[in-house]
C-alpha cells in the first residue's frame, strides 16, 4: 500500500485491503502477504486526476478505480476524488477493492448482474456480502482447477456417483462431470455447485427416481436435487441405521431394482431398503411430496424423520391444504390425482406460507412500468421472445391503470432473465419440468423482477403442447418471477434445461408463462381457481383464444383499481387510462356506475352504488363530507344507476328500461320515460 486515503484511518484501509484479499484466497489456493517495498507484486495507491498511467481519473462519480490484469503487473488505483467509507455512506472500499483485486489476478468484467466482477457498483452492506458463484467459478478455473491433472496416473478419486445420466467424480475440491453423449470432461469446483461442501467427499450415490443424490462427508449427509442441497440437511449417518462407531462412510451404492442401499465402511457394509409404501396405521411417501410442500406450502420438520405419520399429523394436514388449495378430493393421502398434480409443471412461487398473497399486500407505488428483457432463450427468435413479454404484459394493462415500457436501462423496475439452476437469487431452477419460473413481489431492486427457466423448451405456439424455487430438469418447473420487493423484486427466471420454442406442440409457451409470473410481479399471489391465469399449475390455452379470467381481473384490480379514460373528441388522450383511485375514491369502489359534470359550478359528481361523491375540478380534489346518500340529494332517484347526463338545466338519469328528468332546482323528478325515447322510440 503505497498511500493512505485521508477519508479513512490507515487502520480501516489496511482491514479493508486485507479483507478484499482474503474474497479470493478463500476460494483459491492463492495467498496474499503485505510488504514494504519495491518487491511488492500489486501495488496499491490513492490518486486523483492524471495519476501517470495514461488512464485519468474522472473526478467525483463515475470511473471508482482501476486495475492492470496480471500481464501488466497487477497495480491497483483508487480515485482518491471519491469518498471512501468502511460502510454504505460513501464509496465503499472493501467492495471496490475486492473488484479490483479480481482484475488483479486476471478476471475480466462479467455480464452476470450480482456477481462482484460486474462492471458496475453494487452496494452490500459489507458484513452481509457472500462471493458470487460467477466469480467463484472464474477464478477457480484461473487457480484451483488447471492445477490438477486429470490423467496424473496416481490420481484417486474420493467418490463416484450418477446424476441426471453424468457421472461425477470427486477428488478434494474438484469434481468432474462426464457427460454420455460428448467427449468433453467438464471440471468444476465441488463449493460452485454446492457451497458448503467445499471439499472431502467421501461417498455419494444417486436414487434416479427421486431425481435426489446423497452425499457423505465425515459424520453428515446431504440430499442434493441438481445443485440445490434440500432443507433439513445435512443429517447425521447414524440416523440412515448405521451404528454410532461407523465415523465416515467409504461408498454407497443405490440398486433401483430391489431399491436397496449399500454403506460401505472399512471391511463392512449395511443394506437398507428404500421402499415407499403403504402399512396398516402407518403412511409412507416418497420425498417428491415432501419436497413439493416444503417448497410451495411451508412445510417444516423439526429434525426427526418424516418418512411415515399417523391420522391428523403435520404432514397429514399439509396434504389436505395443498388438496383443498389445488382442488381436489380432501383425502390426506397420496393417491392418483395428488400424485398427478405435484408432478405437473408449475411456477416456482410458494401456493401458501411465507409469501402467501405477498406479506403486506405490496404494490408498485406508481403507474408508468419500466421493464428490461436482460438476455433472451435461444429457443426462440429475440423478436419472437420481444412479443411475447410485450403480448403478456398487455394482458395486465388492459385491465388496470398500468402501463408497461420496454427500455435497455438498468434501473428498470421489472428486470426479465432466462437462466437454469443457481442463477444469482438463491432460488435455483431445477432443470427441465418443474418450476418453469418465478417472479418477486414489487420493491425496489430485485423487487418484481422475473426469471424463466431456460431449461425448459419455450415457445409461443397455438397448439396444445402440455405443460426459494429450484427448476427440476426438463418438464415439471418450467420458469418463475418474484413479487415486487426486496433486491430482486419483479425479476422472471425461466429454466434453460428445457428446449424453448415459439410454436409447436412441445415445450413451455412464453406468453402464457410470462403473463402469470408477471402477476406475481405486480404484486398477486397464487389463486386457488383452476381456471384462473394465477392458478399454480401450467396448463396450455391457445394464445390467439386466451382471455383473461374474471378472478385474475378482480385481483389485480383489488390492488391498482380500475381505469378512466379522458377524451379530445374521438381521441384518448395521452396518459391514459388512469386509476379512479387518483381522483380519490376509497379502494372499496370498485366502479363508477353514472357520472356527469356540471359546467357552472365546476363540479362533478360520480354515482356508484347507493352513494355519490363531488369532485372540484378547479382544485382537482374530492370535497369533503362525500360520499352521500343518493336518494337523500336527488329525491325519486334510487341505486344502481346505469348512466347520468346534464342538459338543458335538467339532469337525466338512466336506469334500466326508463330515464329520470330531474330538477335541480326544485329537487325532484318532473318526469319519467323510456330511455329509448332519446331515440325517436
């Protein structure tokens, strides 16, 4: 460290410093020694202006530092014109260093939003930030993975296991997979898939049918689904049967056809069978269920196995709230159709529990939308993919207040993604089938943002083609989108392990996927109505026929409320429709039946149900003391009105078959007619 900013104590930079450095060495086998003097490999230094390396600096804003890659000796330079803090007040300099030291050792720029190697500055409260599997995994192949020669003829792997038809083979931190149809062997670190399994493992072994892997290291466990470690693990071995004085298990196998495990520990094995089955008193189901209700119905087990309950568990009841939500017979068992259903694509977002109609009902706090599409599936054409966002988007401002406009800007409030598994929200996708998305609820940030699982086969075709929150392969989840709110609010995922089309009668249609996580975008939760576009479960409707259900517009309009439009002539006038909530109705109006303004006073008066409100139009207020009674100010005149009309002194008011004239002036009606006679009736 060549100077010291004067922002900051020479303490707080030299922990600062040492902490950026210790990102990478955490990861890589590199290590990071501070000296004095000219033997320094990375010199490090606070300058301002033209600094002497051709590249000035900016002042305040803008450019924070610069590094030269490793070719061009590694040197690191911070803008000492910016304000440098320990925290989120100013710039701060573990975060900007970290980055840096990242150029340092070779990384370039990565596109990934999240990861610490993006171009732009993302500011996390420093005791919060975790490195980005990204850059993990940049910096890995750079360090950790080329220093280990596969064909080294004494090398011993640790274990063996399948996945998915891979076979992978573990030795310390590495892990390689070997796929059945490509030459290529493909290394990874083992943490770039599994972050607390850094290294060791000692067994592993796949149960297909489960689409699950177990993995061993030491005393523990792990039940992994793609790169996705399941909830309650790691669990200690000795609850899997084997005997307390069994301390590390050397490998295990899985054999499908009796369903039978093997354990193998020094010069003994154990067998135990791994059967779903049904008893007298007891019920046993397999961990696809239990896996469904943790992820969608906040099902949580307290440790102790759950493989089998009696009548009136927590289990038991979780089964019936998931029946009762889908629709189907309330059994509390596992029969045909509950299988059916928990097997059948569907978005990522939770039915119940901790997102459960969006925890405080959250909602945009404006009308004018921004949305980004970030990177498009190369199932379909970009242009295809263009108007199928546009087309799903246009499904929600038809019915509400909200507008929604395209930009290539990064603060969009609705960012759209295609990725698989681990994709930067703690949220993995699943492979093809399953979750197909997920969206967050409207916040800021990562609030709204929509991901779609890129393992899916997309499309936007007219024929039936079938259709926390991992994707699961090809079929089953398909994609997901968050709800507005928190970091990645508004975002859809879709999973890129299945094949995305345009047209055909395979694969996920876009649209259709696209307008349901986009409701989960502005802010609805799951909807219990099969029939309804909210409905958990992906089911195909022909796009050119699709027409959005009354209990997704009731929805949407319980949270933006419904539209007025302003007219020149013919002509909607721009900005246009707008909420009726603007003007100042409670949010129980949910329409306007009659209106009409008078000229002379600059009032008007809006009709719903069996009250009125007046609305100044000079001072474009609601007035004080509405709503009242309709048939208390306009005597004769009952609810329900259908249309109200001011002419001629009079004011008319339709209702049904016949229209009221009435008479402002001596305050009752003076006549009663057809409607139809305005007609010549």
């Amino acid at each position: 460290i060549q100077n010291y900013t004067p922002d900051m104590s020479p303490k707080e930079v030299d922990h600062a410093i040492e902490r950026a450095w210790k990102v990478w060495s955490d990861v890589t086998p590199l290590t990071f020694t501070r000296v004095n003097g000219d033997s320094a490999d990375i010199e490090i230094s606070f300058t301002s202006g033209s600094h002497g390396d051709c590249i000035p600096f900016d002042g305040p804003g803008q450019q924070l530092a610069h590094a030269f890659s490793p070719a061009y000796g590694g040197n690191v330079h911070f803008d000492e014109d910016e304000i440098w803090t320990k925290d989120l007040k100013g710039t701060n300099l573990f975060l900007v260093a970290a980055h840096e030291f990242g150029h340092s050792l070779g990384l370039h720029h990565s596109d990934v939003l999240g990861a610490l190697m993006f171009s732009i500055y993302q500011p996390v409260e420093p005791q919060n930030f975790k490195l980005h599997r990204d850059d993990t995994e940049g910096i890995q192949q750079l360090y950790v993975i080329l220093l280990t020669d596969l064909c080294d003829p004494h090398l011993a792997f640790d274990a063996v296991t399948t996945l998915r038809g891979e076979t992978l083979f573990f030795k310390d931190s590495l892990m390689w997979r070997k796929f059945p149809h490509r030459k290529e062997i493909e290394r990874n670190s083992i943490s770039s898939f599994w972050i607390p399994l850094s290294s060791g493992i000692d067994a592993a072994y796949e149960v297909e049918e489960d689409d699950t892997v177990y993995l061993f290291k030491g005393t523990k466990y792990w039940a992994v689904r793609a790169n996705l470690i399941e909830p309650g693990f790691p669990e200690n071995i000795d609850k899997l049967g084997l005997p307390q004085t069994v301390k590390k298990v050397d490998a295990a196998l899985y054999d499908e056809k009796p369903k039978k495990i093997y354990f193998f520990s020094g010069s003994q094995y154990w067998s135990r069978y791994m059967c779903i089955y049904k008893g007298n008193s007891h019920v046993y189901f397999s961990s696809l269920c239990q896996r469904y209700l943790k992820n969608y119905y906040n099902f949580t087990t307290d440790g102790k196995s759950t493989l089998k309950w009696k009548v009136n568990s927590p289990i038991m009841k979780k089964i019936k709230e998931m029946q009762e939500f889908i629709g189907l017979e309330v059994t509390g068992s596992l029969d045909s159709s509950t299988l059916e259903a928990i097997q059948k694509p569907r978005c990522g977002n939770p039915d119940i529990g901790e997102y459960a109609f969006f925890s405080g009902q959250p909602k945009w706090g404006k009308k004018d939308l921004t949305y980004r599409i970030l990177n498009h599936t190369p199932d379909m054409k970009e242009r295809d993919v263009q108007y199928a966002i546009e087309k799903a988007f246009k499904v929600w401002s038809r019915v509400s207040s909200l507008t929604f406009t395209p930009t290539q800007h990064d603060n969009a409030d609705i960012m759209i993604s295609f990725g698989s598994r681990d994709h930067g929200d703690f949220n993995p996708f699943d492979g093809p089938g399953g979750t197909v998305a997920h969206a967050y609820a409207p916040a800021a940030g990562i609030g709204g943002d929509a991901h779609f699982d890129e393992d899916e086969n997309w499309t936007h075709g007219l024929e039936e083609h079938g259709d926390n929150s991992p994707f699961d392969g090809r079929d089953g989840i398909l994609a997901h989108a968050f709800q507005p709110g928190n970091n990645i609010g508004g975002d859809a995922h879709f999973d890129n392990d299945e094949e995305w089309t345009k047209q055909g009668s395979r694969g996920r249609n876009l649209f259709l996927v696209a307008a349901h996580e986009f409701g989960h975008s502005l802010g609805l939760s799951h909807s219990s109505d099969p029939g309804a576009l909210m409905y958990p479960t992906y089911s195909y409707t022909a796009p050119n026929l699709f027409r959005l259900p009354q209990d997704d517009i009731d929805g949407i309009q319980a949270i933006y409320g419904n539209k007025y439009w302003v007219l020149d002539g013919y002509d909607v006038q721009s900005g246009y429709p707008r909420s009726i909530y603007e003007l100042g109705f409670p949010r129980n109006v949910k329409k306007i039946d009659a209106a009409f303004s008078d000229p002379q006073t600059g009032k008007t008066y809006f009709f719903s149900g069996f009250k009125y409100w007046r609305y100044d139009e000079i001072r474009q207020t609601m007035e004080q003391g509405y709503p009242r009674k309709i048939l208390k100010d306009f005597k004769g005149i009952s609810r329900d009105l259908d249309a109200a009309l001011q002419q001629d002194g009079y004011i008319y008011f339709f209702k049904g078959i016949q229209v009221f004239q009435f008479d402002p002036k001596s305050q009752r009606v003076v006549s009663v007619k057809q409607s139809n006679s305005w007609l010549n009736c």
